[in-house]
C-alpha cells in the first residue's frame, strides 16, 4: 500500500528583494509522521513553515498541504491544519473552556461537539478542576499540553509545531513529546521545528536547513551513521558550520 504524502514541497523558493531566503527545497511528508525540519538562525525554516501553512505566498516552486494547494488554496489549508507556536498561541485572559471554545469555533466546530469534546479533553489532561482558570495562572508546562490540545482539537490533518518545548523543563518536554506521539498514533502529521537537538531523536525523519537550503533529510540513525556522529546535536553543528549568514 502507498504512504499517503500530506505535505508536497517542489523547488519551492521564497525571496525578499534579493535575498533568498528559501531556496528551491523540495521534499515530502507522509500521514502519521513525525518531521522535524531544523535550521539555525537564520536558516529559512520559519519562512518555509509560513508558506506550508498559507500565510506567506512562495516566489516560485510547488506546494501542497493536506492535499490543497498553498498558493491557491490557502484558507482551505488553514482550516485542516493545527498551528502551535512557541508563545503557545493562548489568551492568557480568558479561561481554560473559553480559550477550547474560541479555536473550535474558528476552525467551524458545531457547538454540541465542542462541549463534548471539551469535558473528554479536561479530563483526559486531568484538567476539569481548571475548567474556568484563567491562562494566565496557569504553570508554564499546563499552558504548553493545553495548548497542543488546542492546536489538534478539531482533528486536523497536520499540526505545525514551531519551536513549541522552549523555556520547559526537560520532564515536561519528555510529557510533551508523549503527546505528540499519541497524535501521530491518530493519524495526525507532526511538522516539528526545535533548536533542541535530543528532540530530533525522537522524529521519524528530520531535515536540516542551511542557507535557505535543505542540506540533508533522512531518518535520525541513518544521519548519525553518515556523518559518524554520536548525536544529533553533533550532526547539526557538523552542518551549522557551513553557515554563512544569521538572523
């Protein structure tokens, strides 16, 4: 049977002026995978994942996300698609329900299924006793679950995660990461940016961008096996190296 490709990117390129900031990279995503696409500083991730997501029309090159095109389509691909960034994408003032109902409601939820699935979430994140919490009191590690909770609330397809583990412990990221397995378990794709290196270990398959360009893309072991490192963090810094510019 073939793997289902839900995130297609061909020579897609992105400039600004005469600054290439994404170079003609290409490469696919399967259903149920966990990516990591890393980069420096500087490197083009986050203007690629701008693209991927429709909030940025690429230069040139081909594009498609959950099999909609993301220059053509965009408003389509935001409605099948989580987004998770690293300041969690909460409303510190609102409560814990208001802030599941405000997403759902924007991703086209009926109000019935939104009050079902909230009090299955609450309790399945041990949450009910926060029900009417404001964000904003909540420890850093609770707000980032939430927040992922939120972000795949209404079973998207693919879930971009941009930078989502910075500034938490190393155990709640450990916990953090067991969600994401459970997700991808569910058929849900994982689009995963990170600066911390163990978490590439835990991808399927990761890419590591320099320049603009995708430099390498393979699984975790087979990278570590190429460049006789250790660790992904020795294979990243291997690559950074040949950097030449920075944000």
């Amino acid at each position: 049977m073939e793997e289902e490709i839900v995130i297609h990117a061909e020579e897609l390129t992105k400039t600004f002026g005469t600054f290439t900031a994404v170079d003609h990279i290409s490469f696919d995503v399967r259903r149920g995978e966990v990516f990591g696409f890393l980069g420096a500083n500087g490197a083009g991730k986050t203007t690629a994942m701008r693209m991927l997501c429709g909030l940025s029309r690429p230069t040139s090159g081909i594009g498609t996300v959950a099999g909609y095109d993301i220059v053509r389509q965009a408003e389509k691909i935001k409605r099948n698609i989580g987004y998770m960034s690293q300041k969690f994408s909460l409303y510190e003032d609102l409560r814990v329900w208001e802030n599941i109902r405000l997403y759902a409601g924007i991703y086209g939820m009926h109000d019935r299924e939104i009050a079902e699935k909230t009090d299955a979430l609450l309790e399945r994140l041990h949450f009910t006793r926060e029900r009417n919490t404001m964000v904003s009191q909540l420890p850093l590690g609770w707000k980032q679950k939430l927040a992922f909770s939120v972000s795949i609330f209404h079973d998207p397809a693919i879930v971009f995660l941009d930078e989502p583990t910075g500034g938490v412990d190393p155990y709640t990221r450990r916990q953090f990461w067991e969600m994401i397995y459970e997700a991808a378990d569910r058929g849900i794709t994982v689009f995963v940016t990170t600066h911390y290196m163990d978490e590439a270990e835990y991808c399927d398959r990761v890419s590591i961008m320099v320049d603009g360009r995708i430099e390498v893309l393979d699984t975790p072991g087979n990278l570590k096996e190429r460049f006789g490192a250790r660790s992904m963090d020795e294979v990243f810094h291997s690559l950074a190296r040949k950097a030449t510019r920075s944000e």
